[in-house]
C-alpha cells in the first residue's frame, strides 16, 4: 500500500515526456521556487526544440531572433561538425533574458533531465535575469525580443536596398569593434527641452554681463598659436565632443561624417545587441551558480517528498555531477574554473554559514554567520553583486581550503613560478582577493577610448590603449580592427599605446602605416 500511495503521488514515472507531464512538473516546481525559495521570476515560456534548432541557436548568439550574417553561419557549420563527430555535446537548455523569460528544452531529453533544466533555466536564471542590479540597469527583457525583430527586419530591408556586401561591410565593421561597444557606466540622463533653454539663457545672460566692446579692438590671432591657446582649444574640443570615450561604436555611431543614416541604425543595432550582453560576461558564475543551487534544492525536495522517483532522483545526480565537475589543475581536461562548481560551492557554503557556522566563520563573516534565514543573504547576493564583488565578499577560508586554491606569482623575468599565497591569515585574503580580480571584466577586456579628433581640420581619429601590466595588443588584430574603424570613421585612424601607471608612450600605430 505505501509503494502504490508514493507511486501514486510521483509527478511522473519513466523517460518519456508530453505536455501535460511538463506543465504538471512545472506547476510544482514554480511552486516550491516561488513559496519556500522566495524566487521572484518572470511569466515562462517553455518551448521544446530539436537539436537542429539548438544548433541554429548556438550560431545566432542564443537568441530566437536574429539578423543574418555569414559569421553566424559559419558557427553553425563549426558546432554541428563538432556535434555530429560526437565532439561536443549540446546544451540541454537555451533561456533568454526577456519577459516572458522563454526556455528552450531539447526534445531528446528525458523527463527526469527536462525537470532539472526547468528548475535550472526557468526558476534559476528567470529570478537571476529579473532581479541582479546589473540585468535591471542594462537591459530591457519587455523589449529585447521586439528590438530584434525591428532589427531583422530592418537589415534585411537594408540588404534588398543597398545589397548585401554593402551591409556586410558595416556589420563586419561593427562585429569587430563589440567587445568594445558597451557603457560599463550609466550615460548622464539627457536634459529636457526646458533645461536646455535654461541653460541657454544662462550662457547668453553670462555673456551680456562680461562683455567689453574693448576686446574686439585687440589683435585677435597673436595668441592663437600659443601653447596655453592650443590646450583651451583641445579642452574645448574634447569636451564638446564628451572625450575620453568608452564606447567606440557610440562614438561613431553619433560622430561619424561617413556614414549614412541606414549604416548609423545598423551600428546601433549591433551596439545595443553588445550593451545587452554585456552583464553576462559580469555575472557567470553568479548566473550558473544560482541557477545550479535552484536546481539542486528544488529536486532534492521533491525527492524527499515523493514526488520523484528513485530512478529519476540518480539520473538527475548523475546530469548534475557532469554539470559540476571541476578537473584539477593537472588534470588534461583542466580549462579552468568551472563557473557551475564554483558558484553552487559558495552557495551552499553560505548556506552552511547561516545556519551551523564554524568559530572561523563568525570572524571571517559576522553578519551572516548564524543567522539561521540564509534565503535573505543568497537573495541579496544575487540582487546586488557581480562575479568579482561577490567572490570579494562571500568566499570563505573553508571553500579556499576545499578548492586548494593558491597564488602563483609569474614573472615574466623569473625563470620559476613562486607560491605567493598559501593558506594563513593573510594567504586567504590575497586568494580571494587575487581570485576576485580575475573575474573583473576591466582585467580581460582592452581599455581603450577615444581622446581626441579635430573634426573642423584633418579629422584624424584618435585613440588610446590604456596598457596595464604591460599587456600589449596582438600585431595582427589590432591592424585588422583599425581598418575596421576606419571603415566606419571614414578618416585616419591611430592608436596610442600608453602606460596606465606611468603614462609613458609604448607605440603608436596609425592606418597610414597600413
């Protein structure tokens, strides 16, 4: 009577799926997510696709709609060579950042592995997307599918008027220069009408009270070639044009003399694709790490409620295991961290914290440790952090000893590495501290911005690499890409590379020299 009762109380039995057992798993699922997890989430859009379709979406970025571009497709020829060699596998799941949050679950999985990446991608990722600070800063999940679909349309109406190489050429332009398109700071909010002609009427109040009919009968071009006239000039230039600038693409797209209104819409279009992504690369670990811990609570709960099998319950271990394994450093399949292990490991050592925390972690932590409710501190860790802020904040001395982590100091004048810091006092610190800083985005991605052009004399576009521990760009991409920009600037184009601490030039290239 008690195996028939727990049969009877099973969401589902066996590896086949339909609907009715998704909508049904997801009920519950939502349910436990929402009530005991307090996860607050988008409506979910569920849909089940085939591997191709997956293929496709691996290609197009991920997104259900997207322009077309060769780039993409070669993507897709790579991925499903790797796929059908049996090379690579494919994701179980795809979940966009958008409301409703839409799943994609592959139609070859079983129903134990479609309610694991339900709970993972529409209970996980769905609250990570509409609650951390940086997706709700920079990102618009009521209008990114919208946005699109205005941009496919838009570009493939471009292709029918003006062809496609013509377009191609903007795109490749545009492609190149992503990772160099996005604000990594807010904009300043734009004045309104009213405060614009306030403001005109104050400089036009200020230049009636300082005028002086006097200055007009002094020689007016003895002084322009002085050195204090030639830097008021350059002050007065870089500061009607907003220099230094972070955003190259921005700086085109607005400044641009070349261009034509079709080209400037589609380099926005691709800026604003790139600004959409950009809290991703901020976010892995969080991002997979919450989505991993909802998971893994949630179907441990059902488990421990009947509600799944035992069956089910092993494969569901099994596909998590695979999910977060992390090889060891001297192990051939070692790549690096993986973002799943990490992020779940201080989740469920926060967790550990709350509620049976050790002597250690009462110094290391005090307004956490013992607190008992650790859904408060994980709910505001994923509202409020990043990658970097959150490992800074929330890695303990315990997880440091479980991971083996330590500093190597690798200089490139040194004949040997040295073990900087090991597990003391002041070790865990600069662990964390060296750890966190790997995940800064600052620390991966080139600083470069435009300081100066002179757009009423030779136009001359100029840019500066902020160079930091002496990591100079690679010869070759850096050539490519400063053609890219000149295609979409219209004008020479040089980079400066400069010291970040010193501000001693390194090396300078311009398209002239191309």
């Amino acid at each position: 009577m008690a195996s028939q009762a727990r049969k009877s109380a099973l969401l589902f039995s066996g590896s086949d799926w339909d609907f009715a057992k998704l909508s049904r798993v997801y009920d519950e699922i939502e349910t436990i997510g929402v009530e005991e997890l307090r996860l607050d989430i988008y409506p979910v859009q569920m849909e089940v696709i085939s591997s191709e379709q997956m293929l496709d979406a691996y290609s197009s970025v991920g997104m259900p709609l997207m322009y077309r571009h060769w780039s993409f497709g070669k993507h897709f020829i790579y991925d499903e060579l790797l796929y059908r060699k049996g090379a690579r596998g494919l994701a179980y799941e795809i979940v966009i950042n958008s409301n409703p949050c839409i799943v994609y679950l592959m139609e070859e999985n079983t129903m134990a592995l479609q309610a694991l990446v339900t709970a993972h991608a529409a209970l996980g990722h769905n609250h990570f997307f509409k609650n951390n600070h940086l997706f709700r800063q920079w990102t618009d999940a009521g209008g990114i599918l919208s946005y699109l679909d205005f941009a496919k349309s838009y570009i493939a109406r471009c292709e029918e008027r003006h062809g496609l190489a013509a377009v191609e050429s903007i795109l490749d332009a545009a492609h190149a220069l992503m990772e160099q398109g996005v604000f990594r700071y807010h904009r300043p909010p734009k004045l309104s009408s009213e405060r614009q002609r306030e403001g005109l009427r104050e400089r036009l109040e200020y230049e009636e009270r300082s005028f002086n009919d006097l200055w007009r009968t002094l020689p007016s071009s003895s002084g322009k070639n002085k050195p204090e006239a030639r830097d008021e000039v350059l002050a007065e230039r870089k500061k009607s044009l907003k220099l230094p600038e972070e955003n190259l693409l921005y700086f085109l797209e607005k400044n641009s003399l070349v261009l034509e209104p079709w080209q400037r819409e589609i380099v926005r279009i691709v800026r604003v694709v790139a600004q959409y992504f950009y809290p991703q690369r901020q976010t892995q670990v969080m991002n997979e790490g919450c989505a991993t811990f909802v998971h893994y609570t949630i179907m441990n709960l059902l488990f421990d409620r009947g509600r799944i099998s035992e069956g089910a319950m092993l494969e569901i271990l099994r596909n998590h295991s695979n999910v977060v394994f992390q090889p060891a450093f001297d192990d051939r399949r070692f790549s690096g961290i993986n973002p799943y292990a990490l992020g779940l490991d201080m989740m469920q050592d926060i967790q550990r914290i709350s509620t049976a925390p050790t002597a250690e972690d009462r110094d290391w932590f005090p307004d956490i440790a013992g607190r008992g409710d650790w859904r408060d501190t994980l709910l505001d860790a994923w509202a409020n952090h990043r990658d970097e802020s959150f490992i800074h904040q929330y890695l303990s001395p315990a997880l440091i000893r479980k991971w083996r982590l330590f500093v190597l100091a690798d200089g490139a004048d040194e004949p040997h590495y040295q073990v900087a810091s090991i597990h003391n006092e002041r070790g865990y610190r600069k662990i964390r501290s060296a750890l966190a800083h790997s995940y800064e985005i600052g620390a991966k991605r080139p600083d470069i911005e435009v300081v100066d052009v002179d757009l009423l004399g030779d136009r001359h576009l100029r840019l500066r690499h902020n160079v930091k521990n002496g990591i100079l760009l690679d010869g070759e991409s850096r050539d490519a890409t400063l053609r890219h920009i000149r295609r979409l600037w219209g004008y020479d184009v040089s980079l400066a590379a400069v010291d970040a601490e010193t501000g001693a030039m390194l090396s300078e290239r311009s398209t002239k020299e191309l």
